[in-house]
C-alpha cells in the first residue's frame, strides 16, 4: 500500500516539474510575438496561451485527483483490517451433520461415525477465538444416519436443485456486522440447505461483511466461495476470505484457524 502511495507521490511530482518548465516558454512569446504576413502582432495567440496551459493543468489535476479517490477507496473496501475492529458484531452460521460420514479421500473404508459433525467442531473452535453468536442451521426433515442412504438422498437434491426446509429461522440477523457460514462440501458443492438459507436472508446478507468456511473429505473450498458470494450477489469486497479444512483435522488446527481470524483482522482471545 505504501508503495502505491510512492508511486502517486512520483507522478505528482513529475506533473509539477512538467508545469514548472513550461512557464518561461510562455514568457518567451511576450518577448518576441510572433508577426502575421503583414506586420501586425498575432495578439489573440498572445492572450490565450497562458489560458490553454492553465487548462492542461487543471484537466491532470482533476485526473490525478479521481485517481487517489478510487484507489483509496478500493484499498479499503479489501482490507479486512479496515472492516473488523473491536465494535463488530459477529455471528456464526453453520450446518453441519453428524452420525456416518467420509474419512479422508471420501473412501467409504475411512468411514467414521461423528458424534458431532465437523463442521460444528470448526464452527466451535472459531467462536472460542473470538468474541462472536453461533447459530445451527437445522433441516425440518432429518437426513438419514446411514452414509449409503445419506449419500442417495443429497445427490438427488443436488441433481433436482431441491431447497430443503430449514426448521428454525434464523430471527436477529440484522443485528451483525459479519456473517460466517459454515457447511461441509456435499457433491462438489455447498449442501443444498445452505442455498435455502441464502434464498430466505439474501436482502440482509447483501449489506453484510460475509466470511465463508468448511470442511471436506479431499475437495478443499470446491469453488464454493465464488459461488456464495454470487449466489448472495455480494459485492467481492465484502466477501472475505474463506478457510477450508479436512475434517479429520478439525480437532487439530487451531494454530491454522487462529491465524486465518488474525489475518481478517480479528483478535484473538
Ligand atoms: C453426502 C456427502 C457428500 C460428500 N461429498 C464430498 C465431496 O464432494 N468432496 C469432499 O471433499 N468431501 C465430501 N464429503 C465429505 C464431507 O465434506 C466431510 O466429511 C465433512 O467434514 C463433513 O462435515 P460435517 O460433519 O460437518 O457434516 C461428503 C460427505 C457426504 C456425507
């Protein structure tokens, strides 16, 4: 940042030796006018020179000054630090699932059963870290335990681009600054429950700070971080940057999660 603001510094200077030069060329033409063909001083070029460098200075001015507007602008709308300071009200929205689930590498022999999903663990870590509400996104219709059948039922959703019915809205979301949201990666994707939560907050999300995260048996984000923010038609600098996380190391990246919060501007507990 402190580089670009040299380099503006370098082109104003370099405007104003430009400006500086040019004067005693002027002055010259006082000195010696030029003659027309019949001996009279050509006076209105006389007059108007002075008035045609005044307006070439003013049009780089007014150039140069719309420049630094802009860029200031963008470098704060992307700085995180700028956004997140000690009076932000953040929440953490998450859905997660628990009972049978992939391993790493999705081979169905890594099959694990989770007594509570990974993604909730992240979601929990998160909170401990910084000051901030957590909210669970539910399903009305619970999704089978079995990995086979769970499996079946998500992929058709996510064929037939079913919204699943969320048991419980959430009520105060207007009240935060940020928004986290959380959720596995399901096919390739975010779960279809989480496009039904967007759908029924996107008036809201749209004028909020939005950090997604996740975790993942091998896929990492998946892309869905672009998506999400498309999805939400969130202007890209208010859509921060996310953090994926395997799920069997859930448990054991604190350090990794800390450093994420830290670098959006958090501090950390
Ligand atoms: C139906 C289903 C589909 C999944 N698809 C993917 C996938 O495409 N890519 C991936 O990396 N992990 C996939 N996973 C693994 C989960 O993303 C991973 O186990 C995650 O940590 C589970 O989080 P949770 O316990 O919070 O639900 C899938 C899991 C399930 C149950």
């Amino acid at each position: 940042m402190e580089d670009n603001n040299l380099n503006q510094n370098n082109q104003i200077n370099s405007v104003g030796t430009e400006e500086q030069n040019s004067v005693p060329s002027t002055n010259q033409a006082y000195v010696q006018p030029t003659q027309t063909n019949n001996g009279n001083t050509n006076s209105p070029s006389k007059k108007s020179g002075p008035l045609v460098i005044f307006g070439i200075v003013l049009v780089i001015a007014i150039v140069l000054i719309v420049t630094l507007f802009f860029e200031n602008k963008n470098v704060q709308g992307t700085d995180s630090q700028n956004l997140i300071n000690e009076n932000t009200k953040t929440i953490i929205v998450y859905f997660s699932k628990d009972g049978e689930n992939y391993g790493k590498n999705l081979n169905i022999e890594n099959k694990r059963n989770l007594t509570e999903g990974n993604t909730k663990v992240m979601a929990e870590r998160i909170k401990s870290f910084i000051d901030a509400d957590l909210f669970e996104i539910e399903p009305k219709d619970e999704y089978p335990k079995d990995l086979d059948e769970l499996y079946a039922v998500t992929k058709t959703e996510y064929n037939k681009d079913i919204y699943p019915d969320i048991k419980k809205e959430i009520e105060n979301l207007d009240e935060y600054d940020v928004v986290f949201i959380g959720y596995p990666i399901w096919h390739a994707s975010y779960p279809q429950i989480i496009k039904s939560f967007i759908r029924d907050n996107k008036d809201i999300l749209k004028n909020k700070i939005v950090v997604p995260f996740n975790t993942h048996a091998g896929s990492g984000s998946a892309g869905t971080y672009k998506k999400l923010f498309s999805l939400i038609g969130l202007p890209e600098e208010k859509g921060l940057n996310g953090l994926a996380i395997n799920g069997t190391e859930v448990t054991t990246s604190d350090e990794n999660i800390k450093s994420w919060l830290s670098s959006l501007g958090y501090k950390i507990k």
